[in-house]
C-alpha cells in the first residue's frame, strides 16, 4: 500500500487484548456453563482460538456487544486443530493436549511453522505421551501422569501458561517450578484469567506453583481489556508530537505492555491523563536505556520513540526477539535504514541501539510478514516528507485488523 505523510491527530479507541482474550475464550471453552465475554476483537488470532473451541464442542453464538460460549467442561480425548499463526493459542491449546491424553494433532501456517516447540518433547520425554515434532503439526498420543516441572522461563511464558490452564483438569495434583523466569506480567494475565474462571492455584516463593487436580472451570462473564500492545506505537506517535487521545486502556490492567508508559517517562515525557483517556506530551524527551526482556513485544514502539529522539537510544532484551513474527531485531535494523536511521544489534550483550534523527528518508518498506514492524512502519511514515510504499499491510490482521483504518481516520 501507498502510505501518506501527515500529522495524525484525534481521538482513538484501542482495540481489544488478543491476549486476554484468547485466554479467556479457552477458559470458557472448558467451563461449565455459559460464559459471557464482552470487547472480544475480530483479529485472526481471536477468531482462531474461536473456531477451536468451537471444534471441541462449545456452542458460540456472536452479538454485537458480546460473545455467548456454552463450555463443555473439560478438554476432549480426541482433537484435530489448526491455530493459524497465534503462538500464544498453540501453546494454550498443546498444553491441554499433553496433559489430557489421547490423540491430537495441532497444525499451524505462516512463520509458526517455522518457530520451535521442543518444549513438550523435553518435558515429557521420559512419559508415555509421545510427541511427534519439535515444530508443527505436532501430533500428541498417549498418556502422561507427570506431576512435577521444573522449568527454563528464559524463553517463552506461553508453554508455562499453558501448562497452567492444563493442569487443573488433570486427575492428580501437580507443581510447577520456573527457574530465570521472563516475561512474568503474561503469566501474571493467565493466572487472573484462570482465577476469574473459579480455578485456584497455589504460589509459593520462588515461582514455585501447587496445582490442584479435578478441578473445573466455571462460566463467567468477562471483560475483555483494551490492548497495551495495539497502543503502543500509537503512545510513540503522541510522544513524538501526534495529537492523540487514547482511550479505553485500564491502568489496572496486568498486561506486559503497560510499561510503555514507563520507557516513555524515563525518556523524558509527560504523561496526561485526561477525563476519558491518556496523552503523551515529548517535547523535552531525550534518549534512553530501557529493558524490554519482560516485555519484547514493546521493541518495534520504542524503537518508534528512539528513530526521531536525538541521541543514541538503548534497548535491552534483544535475544527474545528471534523467534517472532519475524526476527524483530533484523527486522527492524534493515527497515529502519532506508529510512536514515542507524541500529546496532549486539547479541552477545542482549541488547539494541538506535540512534535518532531529525528527519526520516522515505523508501520502499516490508513489515516482514509481522504484525508489529508493518505497525511501526505505518506510524513512523506518518513522519516523512513524501510517500512510502509498504509490503506486506495485511500482516496487521493478526492482532489488529482496523490498524489502517485507524491510522487514515488519524491522518490529517
């Protein structure tokens, strides 16, 4: 697509959490009864984890205002999905499979394909379970009794999620113990869906987690939350000058993303909570240093926040970006040097520098087959002093399909 400058100024409604909501459609997928969920988005990712609740036997009936999900309190013996590109439902969905027993098969396409998941052939090695792959389609046959993980929480929280929302149903009790534990606001979420659905688990210190067997979730009614990850780009564009309100986001909310705020005030701006949502005002921003590790979803914004802030702009946390949509960091260097932008990648120290100018060259850019780099590229754009071209536009449906529409309504 053809992408046009100008300043973008107005009021925007965040869309729906996919996070939080492909949580909570499983949750009520299992449940007993009849769960209400209210904000529930139309991106791929959500309609995914809907169709595979639906395949196990939940009754969905759409509203405008609202999801209606007959649960069938448990997890089948015997399933066959496809997960799309939604690494967070595939891992949400394995783990049902490998603690449940019997025989599934998960498929993915696009890049997930491509993204390990020798997770569940580690774990469960010396079970009866037999996993066939360490990458989709992944067939689950057997039975495990396993009742003890000890786990890396380095890598990735959704396989420990989960586990988490598995174990529950099993027969027996269990424990989890995570070691190097990242990323804990995403297990934080799955545990406040989980407990919202009437399931109770146990922490200890030391993120260790006592989880009771035969348990069952019940129906609710659900709020979903407005996404900190759809708003972070836009809360870059605010800091960079956009007039902005964003509203519907909750300052309660346990999402990873949140944090935005606080890379944007150890840049130096000014957040303004208004009497419906939130601004950003960056007049006397600066450069930083900022440790995304428990947050990686955040680099494509900040990297936004640091293109057009002058001086060299630090972000850590480099290593989680590999195994995304597309290797975030690659990404984000090559895209960025077209438009004049220098990046530096230092594995070895976990980290990214980006060093900011005044202005932004116009080109031809590709998000990469990733959500958030075309996302990026679509507010840094705004910026330039002529027309771009992007590749690749589509890619956003994945979590936030009205991105462009949003983007021309802010356009002025």
């Amino acid at each position: 697509m053809i992408l046009q400058p100008g300043l973008l100024k107005g009021i925007l409604n965040i869309p729906p959490s996919k996070s939080d909501a492909q949580r909570a459609i499983l949750a009520a997928g299992l449940s007993v009864g009849t769960s209400i969920l209210r904000n529930v988005g139309k991106s791929n990712d959500e309609v995914q984890m809907l169709e595979n609740i639906r395949l196990i036997g939940a009754r969905i009936i759409e509203f405008n205002d609202r999801v209606e999900i007959e649960g069938v309190g448990g997890f089948p013996k015997n399933t066959e999905m496809n997960l799309g590109e939604s690494g967070l439902g595939f891992r949400l969905i394995a783990g049902q499979c490998a603690i449940r027993g019997g025989n599934h098969v998960l498929s993915a396409s696009g890049t997930l394909v491509n993204r390990p998941m020798d997770f569940y052939q580690q774990q469960f090695k010396e079970t009866d379970l037999k996993v066939s792959s360490a990458y989709a389609p992944i067939t689950f046959k057997g039975f495990s009794n396993k009742n003890k993980f000890v786990l890396d929480g380095s890598q990735s929280s959704q396989f420990i999620s989960g586990l988490l929302m598995a174990l529950p149903l099993a027969e027996f009790d269990s424990e989890i113990i995570i070691e190097n534990l990242k990323s804990r606001p995403y297990l934080e979420m799955t545990l406040a869906t989980m407990n919202q659905f009437c399931i109770q688990i146990i922490e200890k210190e030391g993120d260790h987690f006592i989880i009771k067997g035969g348990q069952k979730y019940q129906a609710q009614e659900y709020m979903v939350e407005s996404d900190w990850s759809a708003a972070s780009c836009w809360l870059a564009a605010s800091a960079l000058g956009s007039a902005i309100e964003l509203q519907g986001l909750s300052m309660k909310s346990l999402q990873a993303d949140k944090q935005m705020l606080r890379a944007l005030v150890g840049a130096g701006c000014k957040i303004v909570h208004g009497e419906n949502g939130l601004t950003v005002e960056g007049k006397n921003r600066r450069s930083f240093e900022f440790d995304a590790t428990d947050c990686p979803d955040l680099f494509p914004a900040l990297v936004v926040l640091a293109a057009l802030t002058e001086g060299q702009s630090t972000i850590f946390g480099l290593n989680r970006l590999k195994i995304k949509e597309s290797d975030r960091g690659i990404a984000l260097q090559q895209e960025l040097l077209k438009m004049g932008v220098q990046i530096d990648l230092f594995p070895d120290q976990d980290k990214m520098s980006v060093l900011g100018v005044k202005s932004l060259l116009s080109s031809a850019f590709s998000a990469h087959d990733d959500h958030r780099i075309a996302m990026a590229i679509g507010v840094l754009s705004s910026f330039m002093s002529r027309d771009c071209h992007l590749e690749g536009k589509d890619s956003v449906k994945k979590s936030y399909p009205d991105f462009w529409e949003h983007r021309s309504a802010l356009i002025t």
